[in-house]
C-alpha cells in the first residue's frame, strides 16, 4: 500500500448529502505532494469514486472520514452505484477516523447538522493492492464495520417544560429532534400523542435492529410505562411499566416497523425521557440472546 493521501475540505455551511461535489485535484491546494485542501461554500455532499481524480474511479480504496464532533446526525454513507444507490455501510461522523472500503463507481454521501458554522470533513485515502483486501477482509471478517469501532449510540430527549405527561398511542409520532452539544443529546420539546417508530431514532432504517432503553424523570412513583406496537397493525403490547423516577428500563430491541409508545404523568414541574439507542451488527439481536440462554 502506497503512502496515504489526505484531503481536507472545509465548508461554510453542512454537507447536504445531495448534491455532488464536481471538483478535480487542480481545485485544491496541494503541500507536499501528499496533503490536498480546498475551502467550500455552496451546496456539496455527495463524493465521487475517483475522490476528486486523486485516484482511478475503478480502484478499491480504503478511505478513512473524520468530522467535528460526534453530533449523532452528522454521518457518511457508503452508496453503491446500482439498485437505486443501495447502502453498503453507514456510520457516524466522529473526530476519530473511521475506515470504510470504497468498490469501483460506489460514492460517498455526506450529511452534517453541526452547530458551527464551519465544518470540516476529513478523508484519508490509499488504493489497495491484492495483499492489502486479503489483509482487510480477513481482519473483517472478525470485527464490525467500523474496523473494530464501538456500535454508533444515539442519545435522546423528550422533554416538557409544561409538565405535559406522555401518553403512548397507535398514531404514528415522528418527533423533530436537536442536536445539543453540551449534553451530547438529540432534544425534541414537542408535546404529542403517539409512538415513536424505530427509524426515527436510527438513521439505518427498519433493516437493521436497534437496542433501546429508556428512563423517566420527574414522574409520579412507578408510573412509568413503555409499550411497543406493531407499524403495521398498530397492536400494542406493554414491554414493561411501574417504572420509577430515574429508573432506567430491561434493554429491549427494536426494528422493522416497531413503535415507541411512552406514558407517564407528572409529580410537579417539567417531565422529561432519556432514550438511549445502539445499533446492533446484523444478526447480534438473535445471536447473543441465544448465547445467553444457553
């Protein structure tokens, strides 16, 4: 594997993940034969496979993103080039870097929600050799997508400044969330009846299972209660209830066409939910559980 290559862009504005960046190596500032950065301003989010003519659109590549923060709706999609742009991978956005192999004509769709004004995404980029994809398929073989990086959490917030209580309902609630930095969560004030479904709190949609656990804060004692229904028959089962203030749920799993239904009343003042979510690597819902019976 030769000497990597790193492309710095730096945008005023997000990265919408829709418009294509048309830009060649002769757009950047190039140092050292070996570092290339460009300034953006208008609309981009959308990386071609020759990563801006620096490689051979048909080569494999293994290509390393970083970004700003770890804004939980900052991500990058790995989209292949047929069926519509079928998505290969798709992780977080995080100041770590994170690996990912790009196949010939696959593309890379990048969307940024970051509170600043200025964001930063960074690729780090080699092509590789027959040895390197023997190397790295072999090493995949053990670890999750990521390379061994952690399952992407998401973390959110209901909150009611008002003390409205949450009432669980068959009608389909999608909340509009926020992103705050100091608290690292995704915050929505909304007051509505209804259930959560699964793709609002994953950005992989309902092919891959989530793990979700939930708490109450500031409700009466043991009013708590999480109810789980189905998307398509709108039948609802309650998962568990008598849930005290600050006390956290059974872990439970979400995916296809589940919803979220959430009821508990006030003891005085606001109320708030804590909804912590973790993607699971495919199958691992089915597998650990049946390790664990055994």
């Amino acid at each position: 594997m030769t000497e990597p290559i790193v492309i710095e862009l730096n945008k005023t504005g997000h990265f919408d993940g829709v418009t294509a960046l048309n830009l060649t190596r002769d757009d950047f500032t190039e140092s050292g034969k070996r570092y290339y950065r460009k300034d953006l301003s208008g609309s981009a989010g959308v990386i071609g496979a020759d990563l801006f003519g620096l490689f051979q659109p048909y080569a494999l590549k293994l290509v390393g993103l970083a970004g700003v923060s770890h804004n939980p709706q900052s991500t990058v999609k790995l989209v292949a080039p047929y069926g519509g742009g079928k998505i290969r991978q798709e992780f977080q956005l995080s100041p770590e870097v994170q690996y990912l192999v790009m196949s010939p004509n696959d593309r890379l769709v990048v969307n940024t929600a970051e509170t600043t004004e200025r964001v930063q995404l960074l690729l780090v980029a080699n092509e590789m050799s027959e040895a390197d994809h023997v190397r790295f398929a072999a090493r995949a073989s053990f670890l999750p997508p990521t390379l061994g990086g952690a399952a992407n959490r998401r973390r959110f917030q209901l909150y009611h400044a008002a003390g409205e209580a949450f009432a669980a309902g068959s009608g389909t609630w999608i909340p509009t969330f926020t992103f705050d930095p100091a608290s690292g969560k995704l915050v929505s004030t909304e007051v509505v009846s209804g259930s959560i479904p699964c793709t609002a709190l994953s950005r992989r949609g309902p092919h891959e299972s989530i793990y979700v656990r939930v708490r109450f804060a500031n409700i009466t004692a043991a009013n708590g209660s999480v109810t789980l229904y189905d998307g398509e028959q709108s039948v609802g089962r309650i998962f568990q209830s008598g849930l005290d203030p600050m006390e956290w749920s059974r872990v439970f799993v979400m995916g296809f066409d589940d919803k979220l239904g959430l009821t508990g009343g006030p003891e005085a003042g606001s109320v708030a939910v804590d909804i912590d979510v973790v993607h699971s690597l495919p199958g691992e819902h089915l597998s650990r559980r049946w390790e664990a019976a055994l």
